[in-house]
C-alpha cells in the first residue's frame, strides 16, 4: 500500500473509539480523520471528510449501523468495515453486508476493556483491504441475482468445491441462486466467517436459492441438489463410509491454518476422494487461502475457475491461484454461475 487511508471510526462508547483510534493508527498507512457516535452522526462525518474506509458499530442509540449504512450506500458507496460484538448479533451483520458493507470483524466483547486491542491485527489488515475494494461494487445492486440457469448437464464433474471470503456474502448471492433446481452435483463452500453467523448465513441463502443450502453437519450425504456451507470454526472435508458414500467430516484440525474452515483443506479432501471429478472456484477475499487446494486439485486433473479481478471486492486468493498458474478461466463474477453450469 503506498497511500494513507483515511478512516472514520462509528460507536456509540467513546472508549470504543479512542481503543479504535489507537489500533487503526499503529499502521503507518491509516490515519483516523474522524469518529462519530451514532449512524446519524457518521452520515455528516462522512460527507464533510470524505473517508476512504468506515468503521462502523452496529448497535447504537437513535440510527443504528444497519440503517447507516443502507443510507450511505443509497447517498454514495464508501467501503464499510462492521465492528461488532458477538454472535447474537448475526442477523444484524448479515443485514449489513446485504446492504454492502465489505467485511467485518467480530468484537471480543461488548465491554469497555483491553480486550478490544485483541481485533487489532485484524481490523488493520481488513480496513486496508477495504481500502482497494472498488466503490461500484459495494451497491447490492451490482450484485443481484438473475433468474435460475435452464441447461442440459454433461456430469464432467461430481462436485463444485468454492473458497470465498472478503466480499464472499454479497458474492455468493449472485452465484448459488442461479444454479437450477435440477443441478446434478454437491456444492462445498468454504466462506471466512466467525463462529456463530455461517449457520444464519445459509439459511438466508437457502431462502433465495432453488438448491438446498445448509450449514454442514457432521456425516452429512453429500449429494446433488445441496449446497454445503462449512461451519465456522471446523474444517470441512470428504471421506467415503464402508458402502461408497461421501460424507462431510468436520474436524479442528489442521491446527496451523491461517483460517478455519480453510479453502485449502476442502480442495485437498475432494480431490483425494473425487479425483480428476472435482471443479475448484476461488472466489473474492484476502491472502491465499484456495492457493494450495487448487495445486491439489489440478494435480488430480480438476479443473480451477477464479473470480476476475474486475469484479472481486477484494482480489487476493483468486489472484494467488492465477500467479502460481492454477487458474483455466478468470470469469466476471456476473458469469460465473453461467461458467460453473457450462463446466458441469
């Protein structure tokens, strides 16, 4: 990064904003311009200084976060970072995200304490990505969904396996829902996510698609017509029972994965037991979680589809995967469902 972003902080504790403050400005390249207390507050904040990122509390007195951002985002879009407190408030940051907010990170604690400098690794890395997110992408308009796929399906392949993170919630929302009801194959997605919102987040996108979407159980049948999100906090992976059938395994380890669910780990286990029959998709988010799956997956004869960088939120995993030379298609997120049926 070679510019100083600028950041306005939003959160009704002003203990919040001056632990916020202090975070956000150990990084050379962030600069705290403002604050505001309230949703109210942050719209004037932000028009009168123009912030490249907004960090953004959701539940506060008067207009809350929810309703601060769908007003920003109507008046013009600017990258929102959710800071919140735990999983309770699931719906809440679910709500925000639809309504195009970036990413988020979960607060250790509603208190006021020292435990807040705990995100603070977290909260830099996810503003300064916020930072590069482009502006157009950030309306939920950009990524509505059309109408279900109709197509006749050749059965290349016996799962899609997906790693998103970064811009996954909005992203996914203009890929599953277009899949058909008479899709012949499982669906894995691993999206980056805490502890408490994976569960909320499937049945929203169960709720808008033809496919059944769930939150992976352990032993689940992996069959066609259902989509799997992997439960925040545990890997998701594949192995065959005694009489052939694939099932979901869930497990905490590896231990040593930057994320868990982890990308890599779902694309290793299904090119292990799917073979040359698995279709990889990395999708918009940070770092380069997918990179070493999709090596696993090419390596077994697979096939690699990456989201474009014209579309990405945020273009780190799809671009790692098209640098080490995994990628056969980069696809405009708007095609991709369209190049997911084609390839199937």
């Amino acid at each position: 990064m070679d510019r100083v972003v600028r950041v306005v902080v939003v959160d009704d504790s002003a203990y919040v904003r001056k632990v916020m403050k202090e975070m956000l400005s150990r990084s050379p390249f962030l600069e705290v311009v403002g604050t505001a207390r309230d949703g109210a507050d942050a719209i004037d904040a932000v028009e009168r200084l123009k912030p490249d990122v907004v960090t953004c509390d959701l539940i506060m007195p008067g207009t809350d976060g929810v309703e601060f951002i769908q007003q920003q985002m109507a008046r013009q879009p600017v990258p929102i970072v959710i800071v919140s407190i735990a999983a309770e408030a699931s719906e809440r940051v679910l709500t925000g995200l639809d309504a195009g907010a970036v990413d988020f990170v979960q607060k250790p604690t509603a208190l006021a304490t020292d435990r807040m400098l705990d995100i603070a690794d977290d909260l830099v890395a996810k503003v300064k990505a916020a930072a590069a997110a482009p502006v157009v992408r950030l309306r939920p308009a950009a990524v509505a969904a059309a109408a279900p796929l109709r197509r006749t399906f050749a059965n290349r392949y016996d799962v899609v396996v997906i790693g998103v993170s970064t811009g996954g919630p909005q992203g996914l929302k203009a890929v599953i829902p277009r899949l058909p009801p008479d899709f012949p194959v499982p669906v894995a997605i691993v999206l980056h996510m805490p502890v408490g919102y994976t569960e909320a987040y499937a049945r929203r996108l169960d709720e808008a698609s033809a496919l059944t979407v769930v939150e992976a159980g352990e032993g689940d049948e992996v069959r066609p017509g259902v989509v799997f999100v992997a439960p925040a906090g545990r890997h998701l992976t594949f192995r065959r029972d005694a009489a052939g059938v694939v099932r979901t395994w869930l497990d905490v380890s590896p231990l040593d994965t930057p994320h868990k669910p982890s990308v890599d780990a779902l694309f290793q286990s299904a090119a292990e037991v799917y073979g040359e029959r698995v279709l990889g998709v990395v999708m918009t988010g940070m770092g380069d979680d997918g990179r070493a799956g999709a090596a696993w997956i090419k390596a077994r004869n697979g096939s690699v589809l990456t989201e474009s960088e014209e579309s990405c939120v945020v273009y780190g995993m799809p671009r790692s995967v098209v640098e080490a030379g995994l990628s056969d298609e980069s696809v405009p997120l708007e095609r991709l469902a369209e190049a997911i049926a084609e390839r199937i």
